[in-house]
C-alpha cells in the first residue's frame, strides 16, 4: 500500500465534473490531483498543460501509468480501471506510485 501524499485530491464523480475535469486550470501544482471516478479511458484534448495519469482498479491498484501525456491525446486505460488519477507532469516519478501499488487516499 502506498500513501499517496496528495494533499488535495479533488473528485470528479458526476458528469459535468468529469466532462470538465482539469480543462478549467492553466496548470497543476505537485501536491494536486484530480480523481476522475468512474473512467475507462481519458482525453486531454483542450488541456494547456502536460499530465501524469494513474489508472485504478475499484480496490486502488495501480493498473497502468502514463506519464507526460501532452495536451491534444487520447489514453485508453487498462482492462479493469475503475478510476483514474491524473497529476502533475513529472508527479508519478515524486511520489514513487509503480504499477501493482495499492493507493491510499486521505
């Protein structure tokens, strides 16, 4: 298990939130995120910034992470996602979360 360390994890659980999701913001600081719940796959057409993206199963295991993903992309997520968490560029690699960790949130 790995305490994420996310001092402000916001969550987009209904359709306008998810539909927004970081859109809105002209940049993510390092101890942000935005948990997109549910998800299967992301978009950062519109973004004006590059993220990292955690994708999650129900249980919080890490399936699969893209790091430095540019505005102006399309990212599947892996079989079994439930949500995804999407960081600052280079948050993924400050925080230590690997594929098969089992993240905590406060």
């Amino acid at each position: 298990m790995l305490q994420t360390g996310l001092g402000k994890v916001k969550v987009a659980d209904r359709f306008l939130s998810r539909l927004v999701g970081l859109l809105n913001r002209s940049s993510l600081d390092l101890d942000e995120a935005l948990l997109i719940t549910p998800c299967a796959g992301i978009h950062t057409v519109g973004m004006r910034f590059p993220i990292d993206l955690v994708f999650i199963d129900k249980e919080n295991k890490v399936l699969g992470v893209r790091e430095s993903v540019p505005p102006n992309r399309f990212r599947r997520a892996p079989k079994g996602t439930y949500a995804v968490l999407e960081l600052s560029d280079g948050n993924v690699s400050q925080t230590g979360i690997h594929l098969d960790d089992r993240l905590i949130f406060d």
